[in-house]
C-alpha cells in the first residue's frame, strides 16, 4: 500500500512540476514580449506567432498528457521499444499487417494504326503511299 501511494505521489508532483513549467513557460512569454513590443514594436510579431505555438504545444502536453489514450499510446511505445531492446519482435495486440501483393506491369494500350486525318512528321510516309511519294514530296522543285 505504501508503495501505491509513493507511485502516486511521484506522479502527483511530476505533473504539479509540468504545469509549474509551463507557467514558468507562460510568465516569460508575456513579460518578453511586452517588452519586444514596447522596444522593437510590431515588426517582432512573427516570432511571438512562433514562440506562441510552441507555448500552446507546451500547454497541450502539459494538461492532455493525462488522458487515456495517451496513456495507451504510452503503454503501447514503452513496449514496444522494450521488445525492440530484447530482439523480439514487437507486439502489437493484433496479427501482422500481410504482406503487399506482388507488383503487376502497367497495362499497355495496344498500337494503334494511324488514321487519314492524323499528321504526320516530315520525311515519314502516309497510310497508302509509297516510300519515294513521301521524299519527291521533300525535295524542292
């Protein structure tokens, strides 16, 4: 019993020194920016947009890391990492994925043969006509 209750106290002040953190975190954020602003004025902005993203990333890791899918999530890559430490393979709860089906060739459309309207390159000779018709058509008169 004595040991349950060491668990949850460590883990009751691990999370107490989390939200101290972020609002450590927070007091800076404010307080420096303010004075960016004041000195440098609005041109500052974009690193406060950038600064705030990760303090709102560190609000959300601080006050959502409690909930239970992240909880499973964490059982889940401790384990998983465990197995990986050991050599064995991973566990994941469910059968391995199967494996890819083999790869097929593109379909290849079959040749088609040209029709009357179709243009064709210089020096190449047309549906009906002989291989001397096509070069007296080149040479120039």
């Amino acid at each position: 019993m004595a040991d349950e209750q060491d668990k949850q106290y460590q883990e009751a002040k691990r999370r107490v020194e989390a939200k101290k953190g972020f609002y450590v975190h927070l007091f800076f954020f404010v307080v420096l920016n303010v004075i960016f602003l004041a000195a440098v004025g609005w041109d500052f902005l974009w690193a406060t947009a950038f600064w705030g993203l990760g303090l709102v990333l560190h609000g959300a890791s601080v006050f959502f890391s409690g909930s239970d899918w992240v909880k499973r999530w964490e059982h889940r890559a401790i384990q998983k990492e465990l197995d990986r430490q050991s050599g064995e393979p991973a566990s994941t709860g469910s059968s391995p994925p199967p494996p890819p089906p083999p790869p097929t060739a593109p379909p290849t459309a079959p040749p088609t043969a040209p029709s009357a309207g179709d243009v064709t390159q210089p020096g190449a000779t047309r549906p009906g006509a002989t291989s001397q018709g096509a070069s007296a058509a080149q040479k120039p008169t």
